[in-house]
C-alpha cells in the first residue's frame, strides 16, 4: 500500500508542475512584451526570456517521463533557484515564497523518481 501511495503523489506532483511549466514557459512566447520587460527590469539581456521559457518548456514535457523525470526536476529546480536569486535581490517577496515552493516540490520529485522509472 505505501508503495502505491508513493507512485500516485509521484505522479500527482509530476502532473501538477509539468502544467505549471507548460504555463509558466508559453507565457514568455505568447506575451512577450510582459516578459521582455520583467526581464529587462531584473536586468537580464534582451531575449533572455524566451531561453528560459523554452527550457521551462523542455523540463515540463520530460517530467511526464519517468525515465527522464528526476532530471527535468533537476532542472527546472536550477531554473526556480535562479528566479528565486533574482526576486530576492528585487525585492519581490511573494514570488520568492512561490519560487521556493516550486523547488521544493520538484526536489520531491526529483528524490522519489532518481533511480525509480519503472512507472
């Protein structure tokens, strides 16, 4: 039972943040005035939004994968850590709390599903 348990919040969590991703990255390709000038605002170079909207993209499709799921995490994981440097350095209080929350629950996934792809 505990097993199963276990696979279900894997694949809850796996769902759940693959959609927020898949959001969060075509954000910055269908509204890219918004994100151009975020990003501009946080000091990054032009266009800088649209790399992070494709790996945000990218990490969103593998994490349906099992077999590639705990490296999506790690990656989106290293993406949120970024974002949550730079909204700590704004100022940007409830977007760190988000950011950090993000991290944490793709830390879950990448610790239950490292080693785990059977399912």
């Amino acid at each position: 039972m505990k097993n199963k348990v276990k696979k279900v919040v894997t694949w809850v969590l796996q769902i759940l943040l693959g959609l927020e991703f898949i959001l969060a990255g075509q954000a910055k390709f269908t509204r890219p005035d918004v994100w151009a000038r975020e990003f501009r605002d946080w000091g990054y170079p032009d266009n800088v939004h649209y790399i992070i909207g494709g790996l945000e993209l990218i990490g969103a499709v593998l994490i349906f994968f099992p077999k590639f799921a705990s490296k999506a995490a790690l990656g989106l994981g290293i993406i949120m850590l970024g974002a949550a440097v730079t909204h700590l350095l704004h100022q940007e209080w409830s977007r760190v709390v988000v950011t950090l929350i993000l991290t944490g629950l793709l830390s879950l996934v990448y610790f239950l599903r490292k080693g785990n792809t059977a399912d």
